[in-house]
C-alpha cells in the first residue's frame, strides 16, 4: 500500500464534495429521457445531479429499472447518443480541438483521451500520472485541464453520427474512482 492513512482519510473527504471533474469545452455528451429509460430511475438521478461525479456513485444506486444492455455506464458514462443527436461536430483529419476540463477535486490517478467504445489506434493525449493531490495549484500542470488534441484520419468509420466519440477517461486509482466525458463528433 503505497499511500498513507492519512491521504486515504483526506480523499474520502474529498470524496464526499460534489463534482469532481468533467469536460466542459467542447459541449459533452449530457443526461437526457434516453438515459432515464437505459438507465432507470436510481441511476439516473445520480448522474443528473452530479454531472462531475464518479461513475461508481451511479453505480451504486443501480435499481431494478436498470438495462444492463442499453445502459453501458463505464462507456460515455451510460449517457446517450438519443440525448445528444444534435450535440455533434465534424472535424476533418488534423483539425486541433482544444479541450478543457473543470478538474474539481484533484484525485491521483491516469488518464487517457481515446476514440469510441473500442478504441481507434493510440490515445491522443495520455497523462501517466493525473491529477497528483500532492501538489498544490502551482504545480498543477496546464495541460490537465488545457489540452489540444489533433484528430487522425479516421477514414469512413466515423462517417455517421454516433459511430466515434472522444472520451476522455480517468481513473483516480487513490480512491478508485472512474470520470469519464465524451465528445460526439463525425469525419
Ligand atoms: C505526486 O507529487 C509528489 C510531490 O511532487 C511526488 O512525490 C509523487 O511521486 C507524485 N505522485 C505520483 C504518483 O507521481
Ligand atoms: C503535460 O505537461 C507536463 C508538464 O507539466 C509534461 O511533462 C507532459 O509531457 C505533458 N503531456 C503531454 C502529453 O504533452
């Protein structure tokens, strides 16, 4: 065990905050009536009143109006492509698109930036170390939060609306919690 006690009592205060880190530009996918049907009632509420929040906190508030098949909540969150049809972008191949995350609360973990369910190729902007709570705001790197991604040729497999999204990923492994946002987008 490599952290303290006194880092894993000082986290799951952190953990009791709100939000905790989420994509805000470009618009991500959001919570919407797919998501309440995919998801059920339990699930739903969760992620409706925290659009920062872990995973895990949807997770466990999982009840029987639950679809385990429609609502994948470790992919774009179980949010739904239904709930963002119009919340869509085409980017040609080499388009830069800056990216900007409300980093809420700092958890030690990796992150990833990758494309679609089964990822395309390499991620486009890894982060091996995310969000260290050892250090203090000077020495937050920018490009946690400030980042630009250059978007690959992706041949005609991100042609229709729904096939590829960007999400980017986090693992807070200090306090095993899971952040995810994604970004629709066609080529
Ligand atoms: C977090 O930052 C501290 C202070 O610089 C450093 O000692 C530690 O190794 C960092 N944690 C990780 C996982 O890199
Ligand atoms: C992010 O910034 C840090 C320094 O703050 C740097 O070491 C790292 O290489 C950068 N990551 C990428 C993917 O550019």
């Amino acid at each position: 065990m490599k952290f303290s006690v006194s880092l894993v009592s000082l986290v799951a205060a952190a953990s009791s905050v709100a939000a905790h880190g989420v994509i805000t530009t470009p618009s991500p996918r959001v919570v919407g009536a797919a998501n309440q049907a995919a998801c059920g009632t339990g699930a739903y509420t969760v992620l409706k009143s925290d659009k920062a929040g872990p995973i895990e906190n949807a997770v466990a508030k999982i009840d029987s109006s639950f679809d385990a098949q429609a609502c994948q909540l470790f992919f774009c969150k179980g949010y739904q492509l239904e709930d963002n049809i119009k919340n869509t972008r085409k980017y040609a191949p080499g388009t830069v698109v800056p990216i900007h995350v409300d980093l809420i609360a700092h958890h030690t973990g990796s992150a990833v930036n990758l494309a679609t369910q089964k990822t395309i190729g390499k991620p486009l902007f890894l982060w091996p170390v995310y969000a260290n709570d050892s250090l203090g705001p000077s020495a937050w790197p920018k490009n946690e939060t400030d980042f630009e991604i250059t978007i690959p040729d992706l041949g005609s497999q991100c042609s229709t609306v729904g096939a590829c999204a960007i999400q980017w990923w986090w693992y807070a492994s200090k306090v095993r919690q899971t952040y995810e946002s994604c970004i629709d987008f066609t080529q």
